[in-house]
C-alpha cells in the first residue's frame, strides 16, 4: 500500500514511522521547514517539505498512485481541503482526517471526508466507558453502512436480566453480537441469559440508541418531548 500523510508533528510523524515498519510505502509532507529538517533526520527521502494543500507539492508526492491519503495537520480546514483534493481531484479510495476541533466535525461530514479521527471524541468514549453511569457509549459509527455499534450497560431497573434473548422484545434493526461479563466477552446466543452488570454491545440502525436505552437501562433514558411550531 502506498500512503500520503499531510503533517509532521507527532501524530504523523509516528504514524509515518510504523507505517513503514510494517512494510508499507509512505511519503510525509510537512509545511514547516524546521521541523522537515528534524524528522528528515530519522525519515531520510520518506519525508519531502512543502504545502500539503497545495496541487504540486501533493503530484510530487505522488498522489495519482495513492491507495491512502491521510491529513493529520493542526488546522482542520487544511485537513479538509488536502482530503477533498485527494478524494475529488485524484479519485483516492481512502482518505483519514484529523479533526481537531470536534466542532468542525459536522464540516467535513458535509463534505463527505469521512472517517475522521477527534482526540478529543476518542478520549470521551473512554470516559464513557470507564464511568458507567453515562449509560451507552457510540464504540463505532459505520456512515456509509447506516450503523453504529454502542455499548449499554444492563441496569437493575431493566426488565431485560433473567431472560434469554430470545424472549426478548428488540427493536427491528439492532442486534445483540457482544456479551461483555466479568471482564471476558462472549458472542450470545438465543438461550443466552442476560444478567444485572453485563455491558452488551448491539448494531443498531441510526434513530435506535434511544429504544435501545430504554430496554437495557431505563435510568438513562430520556423521554421523547414533542414541539409545537
């Protein structure tokens, strides 16, 4: 696999570096001279100085072959236009962003750069997860599928424990597929009982969290409150 990565600093600079250990064929670019000069010390040709945003830099660095394109720079709307460069003007397959305010996430949803990597976003969903009393956790959302992969902790007050699931009642278009129970995970099955305590994660279609919620740890559930315009 041959990848561009757009950004020096420690994310790419990293990134760069295991890349290529695991064998793969990548360029970094990097906009500041001095740092250019710092990582060409490890990086050697792997590593060429320029404007990621800018088109002859990106051929120089030979984006018409690229399999992946990856911006991980400190400024989202460079991340945004290198990807929409690389996906529109050069038809590359994959293309990563970094977003490193999680405001802007919903600019490059607009735009179709999609997946996008939030710092910020990842560390929360460890909170989340570390802290129960968040209830469900978004693991993974699979835009071009219409799914995402949550994760709820079984309450006490949810008429879910002491029953198989397959007397269960479950909304069409989520799915039991993990069990998480005494620190080990197991795959349910249909005579599998489910117990106070154990952290479940469903594939759920988008809109579902909520119902799903409300089965598995009603505390956490809010109510649906309609507008009058």
């Amino acid at each position: 696999m041959y990848a561009v990565v757009v950004g020096a600093g420690k994310v790419g600079f990293n990134l760069t570096r295991e890349m290529l250990r695991r064998g793969h064929e990548v360029t970094l670019i990097e906009l500041s001279r001095s740092r250019y000069l710092q990582v060409e010390r490890e990086l050697e040709h792997h590593v060429q100085y320029g404007d990621g945003t800018e088109l002859w830099v990106l051929e120089r660095a030979g984006i018409e072959r690229a399999d992946l394109v990856v911006a991980v720079t400190g400024d989202d709307e460079d991340n945004m236009l290198v990807c929409q460069v690389a996906k529109d003007k050069y038809g590359v397959d994959h293309i990563i962003a970094r977003v490193n305010n999680p405001r802007n996430y919903s600019h490059f949803k607009l735009l179709g750069i999609q997946p996008v990597v939030s710092a910020t976003d990842l560390i929360l969903r460890l909170i989340e997860h570390e802290v129960p009393r968040y209830g469900l956790v978004h693991l993974l959302a699979l835009e071009d599928e219409g799914l995402q992969i949550i994760e709820i902790e079984v309450s006490e007050a949810s008429p879910v424990p002491g029953k198989p699931l397959s007397s269960l009642s479950l909304p069409d278009g989520c799915l039991f597929i993990s069990v998480l129970r005494d620190g080990k995970g197991f795959v349910p099955r249909a005579d599998t009982v489910i117990q106070p305590g154990d952290r479940v994660l469903v594939v759920v279609e988008p809109g579902l969290e909520e119902a799903v919620t409300a089965l598995l740890a009603p505390e956490f559930s809010q109510p649906v409150r309609s507008e009058q315009l």
